[in-house]
C-alpha cells in the first residue's frame, strides 16, 4: 500500500520550552501572591484568580511535558511516536478551563447569599501584579500558539487569567471608592462564564482529533470527485480522513481502476493525487491501495 508524504518545517521546540518554563515560573509566583493576598483581605474574586492561576500552572506543566514527548522518535512499537502528546494536553486544558469555570460559578453564587467586605487596595495590587505578569507570558507564547492546539490552550489559559486580572482590577477600584463589595462575586461569575466559552471551542477541537473525526475544512465528496477525474480511476472507496496533530492531515483510501495497470504507471497517478491531496485540501499524507477487478465494497465510507 504505497504512502508518501510532504515535508513541513517545525517550530523552534526549544525557545517554546523556555518559554513555557518562564511561564510556569510566574505562574507560581502569581498562584502564591493571590492565595495569601485572598485569604487576608477576604476577595473571593482574589481567590478566584488564583484558582484559575493555579489551574494555569498545571496547564503550562503539561504543555511543556506534552512539548518534550512530542519530539520523541518513533519506535516499533509506537509507530507515531508521540505526536498526539500535545493534543492530549490540549484536551486535558481545555477541560480544566470548564472546571474551575463550573467551581468559580458555585462560589461566586454563595458569595451572593453572604456578601462580605473586601480589602480592596491589596486586590488591587495584587490584580496588577497578576496583570504584569500574565500579559508578559501571553506575549511570549502567543506566536506559537497560531499554529500548535497545545500552545493554544496554555495560550487561552494566561489569556483569560490576565483578563481576569483586569476585572478583579477593575472591581477592587470600584469597592475601593464606591464599596460596591456585590462587584467581586459577580466579576466571579463573569470570569467563569467568560472561561467556558473560550474553553469550549478549543474542548471540541481536540476532540475531533482524538476521536480521528474528519477535519472541519475537508470535505470528503469533494475531494473523491476531484480524484475521480484523473483518467485510468473508475472508483474511490473506503475513504479514511483524519488529522493525526496540528501538522498531519492524512488520506487513506482504496482505488479501482479501469485497467490492470503497471507499478510505474500508478506510481505517476498516486503523484498526481499527492498534489490534489496537498494543494487542494492540505492533506500531507497520502496513503492509497491500488485495486483492479476485486469484488468489495465500492462505497465512500465503509466501517471496518
């Protein structure tokens, strides 16, 4: 069953590393500061943060961890070596993302029942803290994440903590000068909501992947009509489309041609079909079974 493929270039892994080492670094420091900082002046949106950032820090260990794995050589008895280390993590992420969500939510509502003053000039300062040093980690992250789904989801992790941060910023200032102290449970729940929305999208599209669902932007039809006009194929069937990690989108697929045709020649047709595969539908593996006369199933989909 001829396979071939074509070349990608790799992100800098060890700058992503560092980069993430750095984060994680903050990240604890921000976790410590806002635990303390919480439980002395009583914020529940202080907390809240520190949750998430505490949630941040676990986040970043396991992208970094899933970073490493990912660049482990095949062996024969993981054929793919780690590849799909990093959409784990992603998935993983983007869960943890919805938990503390659902647990911020279930607080900031008792916090409702029980309001409670707040010490409003150390949530300030530790919101900019907070602030600082997340913006700092969303920049260092942010050109990896465009095309990594697990720089993606520490991405989304610091960026929804540094935006939490601004609102716990926002309402210190505001229980500070206007003792609105009803702000900080509902800047919690804001921030949850705020936290299932961007962990949703990124939930669902690491578990298309998982679950080796054809990738949103092909469409099987489409690309079995285009093969189908290449003059020898009379039939393409038992067709397998998935996304192994952010980089490998893969064919599989059983053709029946019209003649019993040689190696060379079909070798000058899977060519042309890498090229359609690639150009058309970035698709940079190309697996086919070559057939002539057998009787099977000639459907598109086939389940095996």
């Amino acid at each position: 069953m001829p396979h071939s493929h074509h070349n990608h270039s790799h992100q800098h892994h060890d700058l992503k590393g560092r980069n993430l080492i750095i984060s994680i670094l903050l990240n604890i420091l921000i976790t410590v500061s806002q635990v303390i900082g919480g439980l002395v002046s009583g914020s529940l949106s202080l907390l809240s943060d520190a949750l998430h950032n505490f949630s941040d820090v676990l986040s970043l260990i396991i992208s970094y961890v899933a970073s490493i794995l990912s660049k482990k050589k095949a062996s024969t008895n993981k054929t793919f070596g780690y590849k799909r280390a990093e959409i784990i993590a992603a998935f993983v992420n983007a869960a943890t993302l919805i938990i503390v969500a659902v647990i911020l939510i279930i607080e900031g509502i008792k916090r409702f029942r029980e309001p409670q003053e707040v010490a409003s000039n150390l949530v300030i300062w530790l919101s900019l803290l907070g602030i600082l040093a997340n913006g700092f980690s969303v920049l260092l992250i942010k050109k990896d994440a465009k095309g990594n789904m697990n720089m993606k989801s520490a991405y989304l992790h610091l960026l929804t903590d540094m935006l939490a941060s601004i609102a716990v910023l926002i309402g210190g200032l505001l229980m500070k000068f206007f003792k609105l102290y009803w702000v900080d449970p509902t800047l919690t729940i804001a921030i949850a909501i705020y936290l299932i929305y961007m962990g949703y999208n990124l939930l669902t599209e690491s578990t298309r992947v998982l679950m080796l669902f054809t990738p949103n932007t092909i469409e099987v039809q489409k690309i079995v009509n285009k093969i189908n006009t290449i003059k020898p194929i009379k039939n393409v069937h038992h067709v397998h489309i998935w996304q192994l990690n952010d980089d490998e989108f893969h064919l599989e697929a059983h053709i029946d041609f019209n003649e019993d045709i040689s190696l060379s020649e079909f070798d000058v047709i899977l060519e042309q079909i890498e090229e359609i595969a690639f150009h058309d539908f970035g698709i940079n593996h190309v697996n086919i079974q070559p057939e002539f006369g057998k009787c099977d199933s000639k459907q598109i989909i086939v389940q095996d």
